[in-house]
C-alpha cells in the first residue's frame, strides 16, 4: 500500500469511483506477478537500476544546471559529466541485467 500509493492517488483523482482503480491496479498487479514469479529478482533489479539513478543522480544534476545556468565552466562540466556517465551507467546495467536474465533462460552459462 505504502509503495502503491503514489500511483494510486493521481489515479483515483482522474475518475470518480476510487474503488474501480483500487481494484484495476490489484488485478494487473497480480496478473503481472503471476507472470513474473520466477523473475521477480529480475524485475527488481531493473527498478532499481533504472529509476533510482534517474531519480538520484541525473535529475538533482540537471535541476542544478537549469536553476542556476551561470556555475561557471568547471562546474558546468562536472554536472554534465555526472549526467552523461551515470545515464551511459544505466543504460549500460539494465543491457546486463537483460542480457544475464536472457542467459539463463537460455540456460548458457555466463561468467
């Protein structure tokens, strides 16, 4: 619920009867873990790659660079370094994570 809540809360604004998208989201929600049930770690993995770094990394580096565009050339391009490297870090986990979860699907063994 705690997790949920954020997604919830725009959802339920939009349309009047709360409790249909209360239960649209149980139901993908589960139909998706039904799914996923052997690749949860997975999904996880993913998740945390992917927003986490957007979230703590690029997005306060870039919201700097807009808010205050005279930093001065050094630090400038230590902020465009930063957003450059870590969204190249992100791409190129999530390439891993997909890779290595294609793996062992495949049952190849990858060192």
């Amino acid at each position: 619920p705690l997790l949920a809540a954020p997604i919830l809360r725009p959802l339920e604004e939009c349309s009047r009867p709360g409790c249909w998208m209360k239960v649209l989201f149980s139901l993908v929600t589960a139909c998706l873990c039904l799914l996923l049930h052997n690749d949860a770690a997975f999904v996880i993995e993913l998740v945390g790659i992917v927003p986490q770094n957007f979230i703590c990394i690029v997005l306060p580096c870039a919201a700097l660079l807009k808010l205050h565009g005279d930093l001065g050339g050094f630090r400038s391009c230590i902020l465009w370094l930063l957003i450059v490297s870590f969204a190249i870090y992100g791409l190129g986990a999530t390439v891993a994570a997909v890779l290595e979860n294609v793996s062992n699907q495949l049952g190849l063994d990858v060192a």
